[in-house]
C-alpha cells in the first residue's frame, strides 16, 4: 500500500461513526474524571474527606461505586478510541507540524488514561502521586536525571501557562464546530474559559514542583496533581484557594461534555 493509500484509509477510518462516536465519549469520560478531581480537591479543603485528588483518585472514586467497574470498562475503549482517533490526526490531520505534535501528545495522554483505567476496571488500583515521586527518585540519581527532571518541569510550565493563555483568550473555541458568535452558548464559553485557567494554574505548579524536587533532592515534592493542589491548601487562605481550584477544576470537566458534543472531529 502507497503512502497517498494509507492515509486515504486513515482518514476514512477516523471519518467512521463508530470511532468519532466512541472518541467523543473519551470527551465525557474525561470530564467525569475532572469532575471528580475537582470534588475531591473541595472535600481535601474543607475536611470533610481525603483521597487523591488526581486521575487515579478519581478512578477509584468510580470502582468503589455501584456500576463503576462497567463505567471504568466503557472508559477504557472511550480512551483508547480517543487516543487512536488523536494518533490518525497527528499522521494524516493537519499539516502543520505543531498540530501534528499536539495530537501525538494528546494521544500518549487519553492512551495512558485507557491503561490506567483499565487497571482499575480488572480490580487494581495504583496512584499518581506514588508513580511521580518514585519516577522523580529514580531520576535524581544521576545528572542526566536531573537534566530531564528540569525539562519536564519546565515543560509543564509551558504547558500550564499556554492552558491560561487558551481560557483567558476564549482560544479553546476553535477547538469547537461552532466557535465564534453565540452559538456554541455562554455555558461552554464560561466553563472552558474557568476550567483552562484552573487546569493551567494547577499543571504550572505541578511544573514547578518537578523543578523544586531537583533543586531541594526531595523527590516526594514532585508528587503530580494531587502534590500541586495540596500545596495550593499550604498557603495563606489556601482552603478557599483550593476550593476555587476544585470549582475551576470541575468546571473544566462540564465544559469537557460540552466538547463531546461540538469537538472538530
């Protein structure tokens, strides 16, 4: 099969109802898990509960309901038919090369999502912050570690700052079939531009974290989203701080539904 034919069936294959369909569902799926991050966040700021404020605690916020471990199957093959529907666009989408590495990007994220809820869904479980700092310990014994450590820090950083960027300029509305004017409807337009700023804030500080574990030796800093809201709690006025990030956190997961309705797909 030539070049020009494997993307033809690429494109064909991702323009499939069946794929698009169960790729949107990895959308709702995604602002379930955000939902839940933002609730426990609020429960860690208010006392009146713990868990990980992180994927995997939300994760196993779902397996230790009635129904989850269906739920945690039908987000498996969402995820997985997302992060396949994102590999096809960084093939044979865009021809930009940005795009492109977005989606590939994308893709390792909602395919890492599919593994660790499947984990969950055959009665595992696992955490995010337990994986984090024990990949950053790992890391810290060498300087070529330490390099990486830095890179990752600073990409996060990035990466948090260009969420701020894309909710404060409404720029998450081009990811929309119906961006511009009123018609995607101020609902989406308000939840995006709350939740990318919350979700930037949270993955800068998570950034800085990996950056500050390099810096003090002490890898149990780096200890992913949930280490980065918690430290939000450890500050002045730090409860009604992280109760703001959980409502901003939670907001992202509603807009995330309304992405599955209207995401350029």
């Amino acid at each position: 099969m030539d070049t020009t034919s494997a993307k033809t069936s690429a494109r064909r294959a991702a323009d499939h109802p069946a794929l698009e369909w169960m790729a949107r569902a990895g959308f709702v799926m995604n602002g379930v898990l955000h939902l839940l991050i933002g609730w426990i966040a609020i429960r860690i700021a208010t006392g009146s509960g713990g868990g990980e404020a992180s994927n995997t605690g939300a994760l196993a916020e779902i397996a230790s309901a009635p129904g989850g471990q269906f739920l945690l199957w039908a987000g498996v093959v969402a995820f997985v038919a997302l992060g396949l529907w994102q590999l096809i666009e960084a093939a044979v989408g865009s021809d930009e090369t940005s795009d492109r590495v977005k989606a590939l990007a994308k893709a390792g994220v909602y395919l890492a999502l599919g593994f660790s809820t499947a984990t969950f869904a055959r009665g595992g479980s696992s955490s995010d912050s337990e994986k984090s700092s024990g990949a950053t310990a790992g890391l810290l014994g060498s300087g070529v570690g330490k390099v990486a450590l830095v890179v990752v820090g600073l990409v996060l950083l990035g990466v948090g700052g260009y969420h701020v960027y894309k909710g404060a300029t409404k720029k998450f509305l081009e990811d929309l079939e119906r961006s511009g004017g009123g018609h995607v409807g101020d609902a989406i337009r308000i939840t995006g531009m709350v939740g990318y700023i919350a979700k930037g804030v949270a993955i800068a500080i998570l950034g800085g974290l990996v950056v500050a574990a390099v810096v003090t030796a002490d890898p149990e800093k780096a200890g992913g989203l949930d280490a980065a809201l918690r430290t939000v709690g450890d500050q002045p006025f730090g409860k009604v701080l992280l109760i703001i990030m959980g409502v901003g956190i939670a907001l992202y997961g509603i807009y995330s539904f309304g992405r599955a309705k209207y995401a350029r797909m």
